[in-house]
C-alpha cells in the first residue's frame, strides 16, 4: 500500500475547517497552515490584551482535526464552547483560553499548539502562517455613501469583512511579516496544497501576502489544488464569479500557478471565462457537487473529501 499522501491546507474559519474535516478522510499527515490576522471577538480581546497570536482560527482548526469517537468529538465541542454573559470571561472560548494559557508558559507558539495537538489527538498538524500577530488593510471604492467613488482605508479583518465597497487593494501589516518556519517547511515536502474556500481577501489572500509563505506556495513541487467557496460572500466578493476570485488571486501573486479548481456547478454556472482563467493559472477546473445536502452554502466533508481523493488519484 503506498503511504498517505501529505497534503497541507491553507486558509482560516469556517472556510479551512470545512477543507480540513474532508482531508483528514483522506490522510493523517495533514498540516494546517492558518491565517493570524483576526482582530474580532474573544481572539481580539486576547491578541490585545497579551499580545499574542489570535488563537482563534487556529482553535477551529484544531477542532476540524480531532478523531471520529466519542470523545474526540467531545474534545472538539469543549474546544469550541464559549463562556455565556457579558463578565470577564463572557465570549471566550475554552479553546481560545486553553492555547492562550499555554503561550504563556511556552516560548514558541507552535510548541503551544503542538501540546494541544497532543491533547487531543488530534490527526495532524496546525500551524500559524507567520510568527507575529498582522493586520488586514484595504482599499476600498463605495464604503462611503457620500463619497461612493472615492477611496476609503479600512483597517483590520473585521472591518474589512464587515465593510460595504468594493475591495480594490488588501495588504498586511507589517508588511514585510516572517513566515512561520515550519510552515514554509511543510509546503515544500508537501504532495499536495490545498488553498480555499474561505473569504477571499481575509482568509486566503493574506497567505500570498507574506514573502516566503508565497514564496514556498509558488516554488513548491507539490500539486496545488484551490477549492473555491459555494457563492461570493455577501461582503467581501459580492457580485464575484468564479473567474474574478481567479482573477483577484492572480494580481496579488503573478507567479502562482495552480493544477487543480474544484467548483460547485451552481456557482460555476453561467461563468463562460472560467476554463480560460483556470487556463492561464495552469489549471484544470473540476466541477463538481460539493454542497451540502441540506442546500446551504457548507461543504459537505465527504462530497469534498470524495473529489479531493478523485483529482488526488487515490
């Protein structure tokens, strides 16, 4: 039997939990490479108050990755349970704290997250994708209402998600940020990349904006596969077909190329230039049923896990 393919995720939320609940169908060595720009809720607080990495993202992760048995899943609904009121702890994970309070005992912020890993067995790895804490910055056309044409800087993941305009520039702060070592290291003995879904411009852009991470995307002899979101967000790429998220990916890192697009035939429907964009990336484009089947806008972890081992020939 051949070994199990190693596969690397990239993103952060909802969109890197959903990725990861199908790969780890698939193989156990999976490292999980999460974007450290939040600023908003209980992982704002903690970044704030500490001055640490926003551990939230990264507590998602982690939980996608926790076994199948019963107390796996336990493990992973602990993780995710909040603190309920408006007191002190009001709002905080219990995975937020848990990984908080471990970096305050542990010097490196992997060697936190690797404990926690271990903790709760979880199958695989997660990683952030820089060694300091950044912030999202953007241009945008149509924040103001009273100045619709003129641009507006906004500041921060959660104002940039939140924020009503079209989104013309996106960059971190600082901008020059360290990748995370390990990262740039699981990228470039990785069989595969998987980038995406997720918010297009706070979760899956930031990765292309730090130098070395985009630098190991690109140079990598790994397979690099992109999954794109069910339907544009209703923010950040309102009125985007598939084409654009392509397009919008490719002006931020001229150098990337890709193998794989997996698409959902509803969002890729009526996009006559996606095969041409995929093209020009070096793609192939798979559409395919990746929905849930209660027709929300979720993957469906074996739907995606089944394409993911399709285009991954396993």
């Amino acid at each position: 039997m051949s070994p199990q393919p190693r596969v690397v995720a990239l993103g952060g939320g909802h969109g890197l939990a959903a990725s990861l609940s199908a790969l780890r169908h698939l193989t156990t060595r999976l490292t999980a490479i999460v974007t450290v720009a939040d600023d908003g809720g209980s992982s704002g607080r903690l970044r704030r108050e500490f001055d640490i990495l926003p551990p939230g993202d990264l507590r998602m992760a982690l939980a996608a990755l926790c076994g199948d048995d019963d107390i796996e899943r336990l493990w992973a609904d602990v993780l995710q349970s909040r603190f309920p009121g408006d007191g002190p702890l009001g709002g905080h994970s219990i995975g937020n704290l848990l990984i908080a309070g471990l970096w305050q005992q542990l010097p490196d912020p992997v060697d936190g997250l690797d404990m926690v890993a271990a903790l709760l067995q979880v199958k695989g790895r997660v990683l952030p994708m820089s060694t300091v804490p950044l912030v999202i910055e953007a241009d945008m056309v149509g924040a103001d209402a009273r100045s619709p044409d003129e641009l507006t800087h906004v500041v921060g993941q959660e104002a940039v998600a939140l924020a009503k305009g079209e989104i013309v520039d996106v960059r971190l702060t600082p901008d020059q940020p360290p990748a995370a070592p390990e990262a740039v290291e699981a990228i470039g003995q990785a069989d595969f990349v998987v980038l995406g879904p997720g918010s297009w411009f706070s979760s899956v852009l930031p990765h292309l904006l730090v130098p070395g991470l985009c630098a190991a995307i690109v140079e990598t002899p790994a397979k690099r596969i992109l999954t794109m979101n069910l339907v544009p967000s209703s923010d950040e790429t309102y009125g985007y077909t598939p084409s654009r998220h392509l397009e919008v990916l490719a002006e931020h890192a001229p150098s990337l190329r890709l193998d794989y697009v997996i698409v959902d035939p509803s969002f890729a429907a009526g996009d006559r230039h996606l095969a041409k964009y995929a093209s020009s990336l070096g793609a192939e484009v798979v559409v395919e049923d990746v929905r849930a089947r209660d027709g929300t806008a979720r993957h469906d972890e074996y739907k995606l896990a089944s394409i993911y081992a399709q285009v991954m020939g396993l």
